[in-house]
C-alpha cells in the first residue's frame, strides 16, 4: 500500500513550485509530495530527497525513478539538514518541505511495532539502523515518574499516571516485549467504552515521539531550514501533532519579518472532500514562510 500524501496541491501552490527550482523534501516517505514536486520542477530542477528510514528512501526511489530531473537521495535524518546540504554542494534551496510523523506502510508493514493493532516487537524508531532507544526500552527502563510525564505530555494521556505504575507493576514480572504486551497493560486502564480512537493510541503516540525525538529534532531543524532557503524561498510544514504546531508556529512568530515572512496566518488545512478521503489528513496543519 502506498503512503497518500495529505495537502498535496496546497504544498505545491505554496511552494511556487516552477521549473528548475532546487526542493528539498526532508520527509520523502514514499515520495507522494515528491513526485508532484518533480513534475513541477523538471526538466532542470534538483530533487533532494531525505529520509531516515532506509526502506521509505528505497520505495520513494523506485516511485520516482521515472522522472528525469536530478535526484539526490540521502539516508539520514533531516535534523542534519545544513551538513546533508553542504555536502551535497547545495548551496541554497528554492523550497523546502517537511511533513512530520509516520507514512503508512511504516505503520502497517515494516514489523517496528508502531500500531496497536499488530503483534509485533515495541521497536518505533524511523531508522532502524541506528543504536538508538526503543520503545522497548523506554517501557523497560524509564522510572514510573518519567513514564508519566511522557504519556501526559506528548501524549496528553489523561490516565498517565496509572498506566506508568500498571507498566512498572508488570514488569517485575515479566520484560515487556511486544505491542501486544503493552496494549494489554493500558487497556487494565483505559477501557474501549465509546471513544472514537482505540484506548492505547496516546500511549503509542507518545512513546513513539520520545523514541525519534520528534519535538527535539524540529526544534533543531527550523532555524537551519530558514538558513538554507535563498531569499524567496519557501518554507512548507505539515504538522500532526498541536505541540509539533506550537512549535512551528511560535518559531516562525519570532522570526516574522526578520528572517522569514509568514503567508498563512492560519494554517491550511484540508478541503471537506480530502478529509472526507483521508483520515490522515484531518490533524494535518500546513504553514508557510518565505525567506526574506
Ligand atoms: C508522513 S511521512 C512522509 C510522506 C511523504 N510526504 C509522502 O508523500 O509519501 C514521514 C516520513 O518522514 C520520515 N522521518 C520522520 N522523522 C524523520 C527525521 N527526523 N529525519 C528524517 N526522516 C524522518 C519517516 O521515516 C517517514 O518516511
């Protein structure tokens, strides 16, 4: 199954997308916005193409093979944007997008433990290759106090700190390997009841975000993503997330008409008919700068 993409004619009209543009797509996923982008920007345009999941960057490649115009792809994470840059001789790019979070084969077929609803290792880090943490470390590891302050504050789970102490309270027992180990241990908790979203999606959310360091690594990569755009360049950025949002938003408030201009005031979000198509795209917020 390949990854939609959300908000895909609105990037490419805030983008200003024309040929021969240099676009940076710090996300490519599965190359969705990317390959919309390149018909814009062929036949001379460059294509820099990043993700920090090595599988992602394969399929993108082989999703985009057919287009003619220079493409470079690289394997890291996007949080080293100004070296992956500098080491590619780019100097400055036209367009920049980011379009934060999972893609959906991620979630549903890589076997990283990312949903809920399949049995498989709590692993959730987008670059599998690196030593970094897991989510079975974290659950395995944390202090209950620090488990409760990730599920309340990326997660904005309201039973946090009941289910860290039900996390710490089975893994006396037994290590805590699965996602199945896991869902079992929130739903003691939080019970399916009425609720339209399954009772341990907080908790995965949240976990997963402390995994990749989601919020870290945004906060990192704004100032450098403003840096690398030539003068009318422009800065797209799709959130998922209301801190992912705050984020952007409050970065880009305090550089308003110093280095960037802000063009929507209001975030973009999509038309009835996508959200209509695509649940994804109901949490989807765009926000657009210019370089000044
Ligand atoms: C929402 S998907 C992008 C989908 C893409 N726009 C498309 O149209 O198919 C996000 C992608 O960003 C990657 N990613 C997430 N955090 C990253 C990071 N810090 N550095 C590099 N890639 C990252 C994920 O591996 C995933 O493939």
């Amino acid at each position: 199954m390949r990854h939609i993409p959300v908000l895909v004619e609105e990037v490419v009209e805030s983008l200003q997308l024309r040929s021969g543009m240099i676009i940076v797509d710090c996300t490519l996923g599965d190359g969705g916005h990317s390959e919309r982008i390149l018909q814009k920007i062929q036949p001379n345009g460059v294509l820099i193409g990043i993700d920090a999941d090595i599988v992602s960057l394969d399929r993108a490649k082989k999703n985009l093979d057919k287009y003619d115009s220079k493409k470079i792809f690289i394997n890291e994470n996007f949080v080293n944007l100004e070296q992956i840059l500098q080491k590619n001789k780019i100097n400055k790019a036209d367009g920049i997008l980011m379009d934060f979070g999972w893609s959906s084969p991620q979630f549903s077929e890589r076997g990283r433990g990312f949903s809920f609803n399949l049995d498989e290792v709590l692993d959730m880090r987008y670059d599998a290759k690196n030593d970094g943490k897991t989510a079975k470390d974290i659950v395995n590891n944390y202090s209950e106090k620090d488990l409760e302050i990730l599920l309340r504050k990326y997660g904005e789970e309201k039973n946090s700190k009941r289910i860290a102490l039900e996390i710490v309270k089975k893994r006396k027992t037994k290590e805590i390997v699965t996602t199945n180990d896991l869902v079992e241990i929130v739903m003691k908790i939080n019970k399916k009841g009425k609720a339209k979203i399954h009772p341990a999606t907080r908790v995965f959310q949240a976990i997963r975000m402390e995994v990749n360091n989601e919020l870290e690594v945004i906060k990192k990569v704004l100032p450098d993503a403003v840096e690398s755009l030539s003068v009318g360049g422009r800065l797209a950025i799709i959130t998922f997330h209301s801190l992912e949002d705050s984020i952007v938003k409050h970065y880009f408030k305090s550089q308003s008409d110093k280095s960037i201009k802000i063009i929507n005031k209001k975030p973009i979000t999509g038309s009835v008919e996508e959200l209509q198509n695509n649940p994804r795209s109901r949490s989807a917020k765009l926000r657009v700068v210019e370089k000044i």
